[in-house]
C-alpha cells in the first residue's frame, strides 16, 4: 500500500528545494572551514545543516 502523502505538489518543491539549498550550504560551510583551519567542533556543527537538508529531502520524498 501506498502512501498518498499530506502534502501538495508544491509543499513537495518546496521541502526539497530548501532541503538541497541546507545541503550546499552546509558543504559550502565545511570546505571553508576546512580552508581557514577551523577547530573539529566548528566542522562538525556542519552536521546539523547536513541533517536538516537530508530531513528536508526525506520528507520530500515521502510526501510527509
């Protein structure tokens, strides 16, 4: 069975774009900290951008 989600077409692009925007972000982020030498715990606060975007893209996906 399959699951006919609780969103609209549009709440669909509209968690899958923010979750893609969270992504390069978060990869912009970390390759500039990475440049300047930040600390391990700066990279890894990356992580929660990470998180986010692939929760939005998840979400997307699932139509939830």
């Amino acid at each position: 069975m399959t699951n006919p989600g609780n969103i609209g077409p549009r709440g669909i692009r509209r968690r899958a774009t923010l979750g893609a925007i969270a992504l390069a972000a978060a990869g912009a982020l970390l390759l500039a900290l990475i440049a300047v030498g930040a600390p391990v715990a700066w990279t890894a606060a990356c992580g929660v951008l990470f998180w986010l975007g692939g929760l939005g893209i998840f979400q997307a996906r699932a139509k939830t």
